[in-house]
C-alpha cells in the first residue's frame, strides 16, 4: 500500500482558522496527512500549529517581536514570506511534505508566492486565493508549477460557496502528491524556446534529432510564463544546454509586450550552461489581443495569433534596440555561446507577402549584431530563414561540435 501523503497546510491561522482547518479535514477524509503552518502576526489560531509562527519568523532571521515593531503589515507580511518559504523548503528536504496549499487574500497570496517559489518544480504547489488570476501578480512572482484557484465568496468565513473551491483544492494537491511523476534526470536535458508551429518551426525537427543523440528536451513557451519557467529552471542549473531561439520576451521586457521579466536571456549564461541562441520573433511584441493595441504600439502592424494574442512589428530603429540587449546580455555569459543570424526572417510572419513582412528592418537588426557581437560569442550567420532547413542543420553542426569538444557533457 502507498504510504499517505503529507500536505503543508499554510496561512494566517488568526484570521482564517475555520477555512485552514475546513481544507485539514478535507485532506484527513481523503487518506492525507496534514503539516500545518501558521504564518499570522498579531493572534494565534484556535489550536497550535505543528509550525507556530515564532519558527516561522525565526526561519526568515527576525521575529514576532520584529515584525510587530515595524508597525507596518507590508513588512511584517514579508518577513513572514521570507520565513515561510525557508522552512517549507526545510520541511521537503527533511522528507515531511510531499505537496503545499496556501490560503489567502492579497496578503496571503502575496506570501504564498514566496513559499511556492523556494519549492522546486515537480512538488504540487496550490495557492487558493481571492486575487488568483488577477493582473496584481506579476508573471516573474509566479512559480513555473505553481496552480491556482480563485477562493470565491470566501473573504471572511465559510460558506457553501467557498467550501466548493476550498474541497477541490484541497483533493487536488492531495491527489497530485500521490500522482506527479517528479522530474528524473535519466537524460541529459535540453532546454529550448520557441512558439507554436505557425511561426516558428525548428522544433519538429530539433527535438527528435536531439533525442536520437541521446539528450532529453523540454520545449518553452516563449509567452511570458514559459519564459519565466526557462529562467528559473536555467538558474537552477537543470539544463545540460540551451538553445534559446524564442527570445522574444526580451523585446517585450523593453516595449511593454509580456514580459518574463528583466532576467530573461541571463539565468544560463550566470549558470554557466552553453547556449545557442538564435533571434526567433525578436522584431515583435506581444499584447493581450482582447484588450485591444497598447498605446505605445500604435501604428505598428500587427497580427492577431488568436483572441488572446497578438504581435505588432517593431520599428527599424526599435530592433536595433533589441540588438543592443541581446549582444549586452550575452557578454555576460560565463560558458561558450553561438548566436544564428538567419538573415532572411526570423519568424513565419516576415516572410515577403507576410503580415509583418520588413526587410528594412530585418537589415538594420543584423547590421547591429554584426557590430556589436561580443567576441566571446560565435556568430554564425545564414543565408536562409529561421524556418528553412538549413538553419536546423547548423544548428546541429555546433551542438555536435560541442558534444565532441566536451562543451555539453552527454551523460547525466
């Protein structure tokens, strides 16, 4: 019989005592276990917590004491947050928890991203909270496994609205504690960044000729999330290489697209994981097609993906911007890296008759690169486009160079 599975159950135990331990009972009558965690200030829960908040507070190097000192619920939050997140990863590697659901409102969610983020990708992560889903959560304070609910009807009491979410959260971190398949590192693992198959398309055939040289590979969204989960899993050093060819979110970052973050393009450099890195999409910037174009995109033009999103073309001037960012961030890299140039597009889009078609812009992009490539950075130009074959085929030119040379290392 597989043994019962222990879930951190983690919140403000002073003021939403009934709902934590409404979502304890929950977990105990589905065959869990419960580790509860009392991340409060100012009172105390109705029974103790088998983590009080003094450990907690102590974890994040202050106190109780501290905390109500600075006479500011901003500050207190966090340094609960810091110590949550540092005893819930102490809590994992002790082998006590096998999953995680925070509780909470703004406050509490704002904490919950802390803890969830200290986890490492493959422990179920649950927040329930009554902002899930809203624009006040940042895509870099989201961590890449993380799930959420939206805690309806729930800010002060239970009720039977609430009690719906609060049951399904709690039988799914329960049920994928006993149901995830953690990441094994069996294979050498590939990261790579891309878009779906209607503009960018070297996956289909990098990914199986990769996997025949024996390497794994895990393929990003480049739309903001995926991004931010390529950064956190580079940095974390899980990548025996990269090849970041979707490095869209940089443009987003720097023209108010969906941005990744300000990190995006750094993680595996500062890792010290080789990278190939090609320009996939770098001319355009991403916005939420139903909210219509931003005002600082104005006049592009665009093309709707779908209902959801949309891309506007930079101008001559912007992507020479872009040029700048890219070269300026991978100077800093701290293990050998290629850069592609396919000098005949670089996303589905471009292509002469395309919606977003500029070989204007296209020639001032590459004439900035050439100018300014770092010389610690191979540049391997091409007269072809990101979609040809030929740019797939020298791309696996250097990356078998490179397997040869020891660059990546092809075992585990």
């Amino acid at each position: 019989m597989t043994a019962a599975k222990t879930i951190l159950v983690a919140g403000t135990y002073d003021t939403k005592d009934d709902e934590l331990h409404y979502l304890a009972e929950i977990i105990h009558g589905q065959g869990g276990r419960v580790l509860s965690m009392d991340v409060s200030v100012l009172g105390d829960p109705s029974r103790p917590a088998d983590v009080s908040k003094h450990q907690v507070a102590e974890a994040g190097g202050s106190s109780i004491e501290a905390a109500i000192r600075s006479g500011d619920e901003n500050t207190a939050m966090q340094i609960m947050g810091a110590g949550a997140a540092a005893k819930a990863l102490e809590l994992y590697r002790a082998g006590q928890i096998h999953g995680v659901i925070v509780l909470g409102g703004t406050m509490g969610t704002d904490l919950a991203l802390d803890l969830c983020a200290a986890l490492p990708l493959g422990v179920p992560k649950y927040v329930v909270s009554t902002v899930a889903f809203s624009p006040l959560i940042p895509p870099e304070r989201i961590p890449a496994d993380v799930q959420m609910i939206l805690w309806s009807g729930g800010l002060f009491g239970l009720n039977s609205i609430c009690k719906a979410a609060l049951s399904q959260a709690a039988g799914a971190v329960l049920g994928a504690a006993r149901a995830v398949e953690a990441p094994r590192r069996e294979r050498p693992l590939i990261g790579m960044t891309s878009f779906g198959k209607t503009v960018l398309r070297y996956m289909v055939t990098l990914k199986p000729a990769l996997e025949a040289r024996g390497f794994e590979v895990a393929v990003f969204h480049a739309t903001g999330m995926g991004g931010r989960a390529f950064e956190s899993l580079a940095s974390d050093g899980a990548f025996a290489a990269v090849m970041d060819f979707a490095p869209q979110e940089v443009s987003n970052h720097l023209f108010g697209g969906l941005s990744a973050g300000a990190n995006r393009l750094t993680s595996a450099g500062q890792a010290a994981i080789p990278q190939l890195v090609a320009p996939g999409c770098y001319d355009l910037v991403d916005f939420v097609g139903w909210q219509g174009v931003p005002v600082q995109l104005e006049g592009r033009p665009t093309h709707a993906h779908n209902r959801l999103l949309s891309s506007a073309g930079l101008e001559a001037g912007e992507r020479r911007v872009v040029a700048q960012s890219l070269c300026r961030k991978l100077s800093q890299a701290q293990a050998p890296v290629a850069f592609v140039l396919p000098n005949q597009g670089c996303n589905e889009w471009d292509r002469p008759g395309g919606d977003l078609h500029d070989a204007e812009g296209l020639a001032v992009f590459c004439d900035e690169m050439r100018s300014l490539c770092p010389d610690t950075v191979e540049l391997h130009e091409l007269d072809c486009h990101i979609n040809d074959a030929e740019f797939c085929d020298r791309v696996l030119e250097i990356f078998d160079s490179w397997v040869a040379s020891g660059v990546v290392c092809a075992t585990v």
